[in-house]
C-alpha cells in the first residue's frame, strides 16, 4: 500500500510539473495574452510557423520524459511486488496469492488442498459447487497464473497445485 501512496504522488507530482511547464510555455510565447488562451490555440492549431523550432522539440521532449517517467515509475515500483509473488518463498507469498483470489478461485484452490493437492475436474465442480463451465473458467484461469497444473484425463482434467503453491500452504 505505501508504494501505490508513493505512485499517485509521483504521478500527482508529474502531472503538476507539466501543467506549470505548459504555463510558462504559454506565458513565454505570448506575455500580452491569456495563458489559457495560447494553451487552447496550441491544442487546436499547433504551434505557430515562426516559432524557433526548439520550442516545440523541448514541450515534445519533456512530455515524453515525463511519460516515460510514469512508465519507469509503475515498471519499478508495482512490477517487483508481482514478480515476487511467483518466485518468492513461503506463507507471505501464499497469504498474497490468497488475497488476490476471487472467492470461486479460493473454493478451488480449498478443494485442491483438501484432497491433497491433486483431484479430478469433474469432482470439484461437485464439491465446490460450481458448474462445469464455471469451474473450467476458474481452472483456467488458475492455470494461466501458475497456481494449478492441468492434465487430461479421459473425458475430464486432473487439476493439481503448482509445487511452489502447495509447499507454502503447508
């Protein structure tokens, strides 16, 4: 929770930045008339053809520093936190997993625990009182965050807990 306090503060404090950036752009380019103005003629037609042409490539590349700066900041600030959920060790990274389940993924994964890690498709539909398509989806999508692994079996799936899922549990 503190890193997201630190994003919206940087974002805040970015977004600010180029609002007073884009001020003083129009104060300097026009000092008898209405920022707001020169801002909205700017944002309709573009900047006038007698500007030097280092005006604009400094409003465009600050723009995109500040941008990329957004990107920098959500890349290391909020990516580590998922990548660590995958390759981190131990309850803390179950007890995140567990919180970021939906109430039908967390009946599977219950159901899954509760017969030891490993139980046919077609059975927890049954337990966790789901239908088939419903419990295909929440498997699914279970499979595709590496939390379960999927076997055919028959005319139904083997679905067991990822090693590293299921060694944190207990």
């Amino acid at each position: 929770m503190e890193k997201l306090k630190v994003l919206l503060i940087l974002l805040l404090t970015a977004t600010f930045g180029l609002a007073v950036a884009m001020y003083i752009l129009a104060v300097s380019l026009a000092p008898t008339e209405s920022p707001l103005s020169v801002l909205a003629q700017i944002m309709t037609r573009g900047f006038s053809q007698d500007l030097p042409f280092y005006i604009p490539l400094s409003s465009f590349l600050f723009l995109c520093t500040v941008l990329a700066s957004m990107v920098g900041v959500i890349y290391f600030l909020v990516l580590p936190e998922m990548k660590d959920y995958v390759s981190g060790n131990g309850k803390d990274t179950i007890s995140i997993v567990l919180r970021t389940l939906k109430p039908e993924e967390r009946e599977v994964v219950s159901v899954l625990d509760a017969h030891g890690g490993t139980y046919l498709q077609k059975f927890i539909t049954k337990e966790a009182g789901l239908s088939r398509l419903k419990t295909h989806r929440v498997v699914a999508a279970l499979s595709e965050r590496g939390i379960v692994h999927v076997e055919k079996r028959g005319n139904t799936n083997e679905v067991s807990l990822a090693k590293w899922f299921q060694d944190g549990m207990h």
